[in-house]
C-alpha cells in the first residue's frame, strides 16, 4: 500500500509540486502559520501580530525588526489617539508596557511572508518611490532615515490602506512627508506601496552593492 502510494506520488510529483505551491500562496494571502506562544503584555498582541511580530493576516502589518524608537512612537501615538485606529487593544496599551513591546517586537527576525503585489504596479512604482520616498525609506525601504518605517516586505494591504490614509488627511502627514506627496494620484500611491510590498526584506548582494 505504502509503496503503491509512493509510486503514485513520484508520478505526480509535478501535480503535487503545484498544488503545494498553490497552497503556499493561498495560505500567504489569507494567513501564515504563526507563533502565538507568549506571556506577559504581549499576550494581547499574539492574536493578531504573532510573538514573531508577523502580522497573521491580510491588512495586519508586521512589526518585526521596526526601531525601538518608532514602534515606540507608533505605540504612544494609539495610546494618546493621535493616530486612528480601528483595534480597541492598541488604546488601552498601559504607559508601562509601551517600552518592553516596542523592545520586544524590534528584536524579532522572522522571515515576512510576501504579499500578492500586481508586478505593472510594482514597475509604476518603482520611478515614484525613487523620486520622491528614497530620501527616508532608505534602500527600497528596507532601511529608514529620519525615523521612518521599514517597509520592505510589508503587507500590501495594510501599505496600501495607509499610504491613501495619509493623503486622505485620516492620518496626520510626518514633517516633510506632505512635499513627496505632491501631486501624486491615488494610483501612484497605490503603485508606490505595491513597489515596498514586493522588495525582498534582505538586500541581495547585488542590492548591496549599489548602496552608498
Ligand atoms: C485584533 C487584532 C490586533 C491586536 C490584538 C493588536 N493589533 Fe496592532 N495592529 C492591528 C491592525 C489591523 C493594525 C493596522 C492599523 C490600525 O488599524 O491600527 C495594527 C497596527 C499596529 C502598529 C502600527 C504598525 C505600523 O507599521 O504603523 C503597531 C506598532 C501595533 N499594531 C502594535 C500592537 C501591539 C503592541 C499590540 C498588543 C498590545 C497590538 N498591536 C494588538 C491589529 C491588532
Ligand atoms: C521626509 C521623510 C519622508 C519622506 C520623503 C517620505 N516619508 Fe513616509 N514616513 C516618514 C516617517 C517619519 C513616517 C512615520 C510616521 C508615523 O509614524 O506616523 C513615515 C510613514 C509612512 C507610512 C506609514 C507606514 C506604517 O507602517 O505605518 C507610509 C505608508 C509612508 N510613509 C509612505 C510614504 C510614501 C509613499 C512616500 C513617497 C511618496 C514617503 N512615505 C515619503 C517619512 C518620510
């Protein structure tokens, strides 16, 4: 029996090479496997962000490998209401922990799943991103100046939502982020969080090669 399905199996092994294919990308766009041991203030987190900062589904971002500095911004900034937010969990965050969650989540090194990007909107964006975001979001966003977030391999949904959230005035633009705004339709921006979608979190030697 064993060895009838074995043989059954190699003979397939293309079929089920796809289908397995297949079920990875169905599984990357509704859901990963994902690690929600945890104890402490970020049992609360779990649910939606993993324990490995890898956010668990369509429109959650992944925190992973943010600065301490920023998650901590981000996180203050829901706790004082100052940026909108559809997760009751995030306003209820106490002072006291804002420190050990923003050092927990910047420590974590988990590979991000890659989201379905649309590749002529990836190559849209590509010229936009490096005309008018590269100043902050270093390096196809996989690094960051001025305390801007890394954004290589996010969720495309959730980059997608907020890029237009900026624009829409829902959320309040950094300083100078407004002047690369400019003139940019809502298909540019959606091109533009499609292009740092699709980067690889990791530069390739090549990539890194051309880095200043
Ligand atoms: C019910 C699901 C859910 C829970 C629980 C949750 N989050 Fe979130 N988180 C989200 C979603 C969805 C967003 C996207 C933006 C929004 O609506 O605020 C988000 C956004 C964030 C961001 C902003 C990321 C960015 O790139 O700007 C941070 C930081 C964050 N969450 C941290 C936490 C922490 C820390 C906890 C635990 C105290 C937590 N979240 C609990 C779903 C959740
Ligand atoms: C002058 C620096 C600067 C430039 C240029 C800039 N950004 Fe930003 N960006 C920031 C900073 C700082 C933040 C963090 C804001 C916050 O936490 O509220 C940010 C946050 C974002 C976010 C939110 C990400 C998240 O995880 O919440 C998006 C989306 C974004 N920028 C898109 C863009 C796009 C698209 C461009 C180019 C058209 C751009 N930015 C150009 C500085 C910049």
């Amino acid at each position: 029996m064993l060895t009838f399905v074995q043989s059954a199996f190699r003979k397939r092994r293309f079929t089920v090479t796809w289908l397995l294919t297949a079920v990875a990308l169905v599984s990357s766009a509704t859901g990963i496997a994902q690690d929600k041991s945890a104890s402490g203030p970020i049992a609360v987190c779990v649910e939606c962000h993993g324990n490995d900062g890898l956010g668990y589904k369509a429109g959650i971002p992944h925190l992973n490998g943010q600065p301490i500095p920023l998650l901590t911004s981000m996180l203050n900034a829901y706790r004082e209401g100052k940026r909108p937010t559809k997760v009751k969990f995030h306003k209820d965050i106490p002072a006291a922990d804002v420190g050990a969650l923003a050092k927990h989540y910047a420590e974590q090194k988990a590979q991000r799943p890659k989201s379905a990007t649309k590749p002529d909107l990836v190559a849209r964006g590509e010229p936009l991103y490096a005309n008018r975001c590269a100043d902050c979001h270093v390096d196809s966003g996989r690094d960051s100046d001025k305390e801007a977030p890394l954004m290589a391999g996010q969720d495309v949904d959730y980059l997608v939502a907020q890029t237009l959230a900026f624009k829409s005035g829902e959320r309040k633009f950094p300083y100078l982020m407004d002047k690369a705004y400019k003139d940019l339709s809502d298909d540019d921006l959606t091109a533009i969080a499609h292009y740092f979608a699709s980067q690889d979190q990791v530069a390739s030697q090549q990539g890194r090669k051309r880095r200043r």
